[in-house]
C-alpha cells in the first residue's frame, strides 16, 4: 500500500499546527496528548536526555496540554525536566510536534501493517490463528452409536474465520482415503475457544487448549429447546512424513544438503540456510528418482493458487504442484497433482509450516531417430510417504512447461511469488548422465 497525497498533506498539516499551537484539527490533537500519561512522555525524554546531557542538576517544568505563550488552564501536574535537556528543547511545541509525529507514524504503520496478509515462514512469525489450525485425531459416536476413529483438519482463513474437514475413520492416508464419509464445517475463533458447525447445525466442534469436542445437536419441533451432546474427542497432532529427512544411498547426487548451491542455477540459499525459489538444476537428468522435502508458509489470507504457491517441474516440462492444499478436495491444480493434468489419489497435503517430502519416480518419454514419440513418459509420486501417482502415464507436458523432445532438460523449482522453501533434495540417476559427471557430482560413497 501506497501512501496517498492527502494523507501526507494531512500528516504534515497536523505536526504544522501542533508546532505553533493550534489545538484543533481533525485528529484533535491536544485531546491526544492529554490521553497521554505524563510518565509514558518522561520515558521517551529521559532516553533523548540521557544521551544529550551536560551534566547540570537544574530542572525546569513543561505543562502537558497548553500552549507555551498561554497561562495553563487545562494542564496536566507539571512535570520535571533535567536542565540539560533544556537546551535541546526549550518549549512544549517541540514535545508536543514529536509526540503527534510519533503517534501518527505509528497509527499510519499499524494500519498498514493490519492491510498487509500474514505470511509467515517460521512459527515466531504466526498469529493466533495458528495454534488452532491443524490435524486432530481421535474418535467419536456414529449414527449407530457405535465409537469409531475420527480426523479433524481445521484451516486458519485470517481475521479469525476458519474451515474444516471431519473425515470418519482417521485422518487422510491414515484411515481416511477418498471416497469414505467427510463433512465440512465453518467457525470463527473466539478468544481462546473455536467453534465450527456442521452445513445442517446438526454438528458442532468446539477447540480448547488443543483438544476439539464433537457434539451433535438434536432440535426438537418448538423452538429454543436443543439439545446438545458430547459424542467425541480429538486431540491436535503434528504428522511426520515417512520419509523425511531420508539419507540419500550409496550412489546418490547430493543436489542440495544445505552447505552450498554449487549444482543450482542461480540458487540462493536463505537466512537459515534453506534452498529458495527460483532456480534449476545445471545439470539435466533422463530417468531418475528424486527425494526432496519442502515447506510452506503460513498465509492464512491467501487463497487458491496465491496461498504457498510453487512447483517442481521434472525436466522443465512436467510440473509436480507444490500448493497449500491442507484441508481441501485435492484437485488437479493442487499440491502433488500432474498440473491441471491428474489430480493426486488422496490428498495427503500437511499444514503449513510442517516440513513434507516428494519423492518422484521419472522416466522419460522415448522418441526414435527422427523425433516422434514412441512411448509416453511416466511418473510416480509419493507425498509424504504415500504413493498418490503411480506410473501414471504422461500425454504431454503439463501447464506452463517446456515443449517435449527427446532431449532432457533441467529440473525446475518454480517461482511463483510465495516464499516456499526446499532442503535434503537427492537423486538416484538411472540414466548415466551421473557417472559421466561423476568428477562434478557429489555422489554418495560407500561405507568403509
């Protein structure tokens, strides 16, 4: 957001006025200064003092309210000053100017940082919302009032407002799988307490402290007569990927394992020593297997394709999507999907900011002396240790990649805006384009 020119006119107008002692205008200046507690004011000229002093043990006073040349009339008790600071200010305009100035400033960057979405890539940067956003699992009365297991996963929209999925028989690729039993709910958070409700208000969930409730509400014919029933009780729980943090094998291409970009075009490494965006491999690879673990960030105001948007392109032509996808159907645009070509088997997509893996299974297309396709490339992915494409057979490249042809191209990790970060990627090349490397690969060695 852009400041406008009225509002700087204004800004300016106001610290004018305040400096020669003119006491109304539209933010009510004096009002604002006699809002103010004289030891708030002490604090902030005992630090400019303290770095001016002289020395001398001479005090004066400054009225809070009036104006200088004025006998004061509507003033705060007088407040004691070191004499030293006397020089550095000698009347009440200069105080007065800087604390509107300050209290302006900080009303102007409190505002737009209050219009600016959240986006957080570590969890001392989240907002309340977070801690209730999550996986919970546990179990719950069905409709025949037998117990049976139960997954929650509750997605933070900002402002409060969230959604969420109740999957009957455990969460997605732990009990749940596409096709079984789900409902969707809507909430809001109040203070420390979420409540969702069901489309029919027949089911509500209600979060405390990590723990979510179920209930079923049962409406009688007269109004004002519900009842309401604790039928279950899930727990917040944070899922790790199989195979995360997986050690590359013997023979393995360590691509990137955080202490440098060497095999990276143009790859920069952030703060903490993660692999950023925007960049490909300089070498390119024909058949392999890839392992490679990413994080999204939290931008709970974001949505669709602009929440934690990226993607691994294999060979510049297939793009496997990286996507917040926690908590939705799971479509063809969305996180492990062949973009906008095969939507992943189930949704296996964890929360943001909680580290998931790809690990890829490529085989290129195969073409014959004069260029024409004799067999369709295939891929196989796994998305947080559970297979969601297998050896699916690929048509064509997918969304916004490069032409097919016989030749292999670089992988890509897409820019697409979002600060998705990537680390411990690997790769076991099948084609031999790793041994004629070998001198330039860092390839794992056997043990001794």
């Amino acid at each position: 957001m852009q400041f406008s020119a009225l509002l700087v006119e204004r800004f300016l107008l106001v610290s004018e006025h305040l400096a020669f002692g003119f006491v109304e205008d539209f933010v009510r200046a004096d009002k604002l200064l006699d809002d103010l507690t004289p030891p708030s004011i002490a604090n902030l000229v005992s630090q400019i003092s303290e770095s001016n002093s002289s020395g001398s043990a001479a005090a004066f006073t400054l009225g809070f309210g009036c104006q200088p040349d004025k006998a004061p009339t509507n003033c705060r008790p007088p407040l004691s000053l070191p004499e030293s600071f006397k020089e550095f200010c000698m009347t009440t305009s200069w105080i007065r100017s800087l604390v509107a100035s300050t209290l302006v400033l900080g009303l102007l960057n409190s505002t737009f940082a209050a219009d600016t979405p959240l986006v957080a890539t570590d969890v001392k940067q989240v907002d309340r919302d977070y801690w209730f956003q999550g996986e919970y699992l546990g179990s719950a009365q069905n409709s025949c009032g037998k117990c049976e297991a139960c997954g929650l996963q509750v997605v933070a929209l900002g402002k409060n407002e969230f959604q969420a999925v109740l999957y009957r028989g455990g969460l997605p690729g732990g009990g749940w799988w596409t096709g079984m039993t789900k409902h969707e709910l809507k909430g809001q958070r109040d203070g420390e307490t979420l409540r969702l409700i069901g489309d029919d208000a027949t089911q509500r969930i209600e979060i405390q402290k990590s723990k979510a409730t179920l209930q079923a509400v049962h409406q009688p014919p007269s109004p004002g007569s519900e009842q309401v029933a604790a039928i279950g009780e899930l727990i917040r729980v944070e899922r790790r990927s199989q195979t995360l943090g997986a050690a590359p094998p013997c023979g393995a291409v360590v691509l990137f394992d955080g202490s440098n970009t060497d095999h990276w075009k143009n790859g920069r490494k952030s703060d903490d020593g993660l692999l950023m965006i925007g960049t490909e491999t300089k070498t390119s690879f024909k058949d392999f297997h890839m392992h490679i673990e990413f994080l999204l960030p939290y931008m709970p105001h974001a949505r669709g394709q602009g929440r934690a948007n990226s993607g691994v392109y294999i060979q510049s032509r297939y793009e496997v999507q990286v996507l917040d996808s926690f908590g939705l159907k799971g479509e063809f645009n969305e996180a492990a999907s062949l973009y906008r070509f095969k939507a992943p088997d189930t949704n296996l997509c964890f929360p943001p900011l909680v580290w998931q893996t790809y690990d890829i299974d490529f085989q290129s297309p195969r073409f014959d002396a004069d260029k024409k396709k004799t067999y369709p490339g295939t891929i196989s992915v796994w998305h947080n240790g559970v297979l969601v494409q297998n050896r699916l057979e690929l048509a064509n490249k997918t969304g916004g990649g490069a032409a097919e042809g016989p030749l292999a191209l670089p992988t890509k990790l897409q820019d697409h805006g979002n600060p998705v970060r990537f680390r411990n990627i690997w790769l076991i090349d099948r084609s031999g384009v790793a041994n004629g490397l070998a001198q330039n690969l860092p390839l794992v060695q056997p043990a001794n």
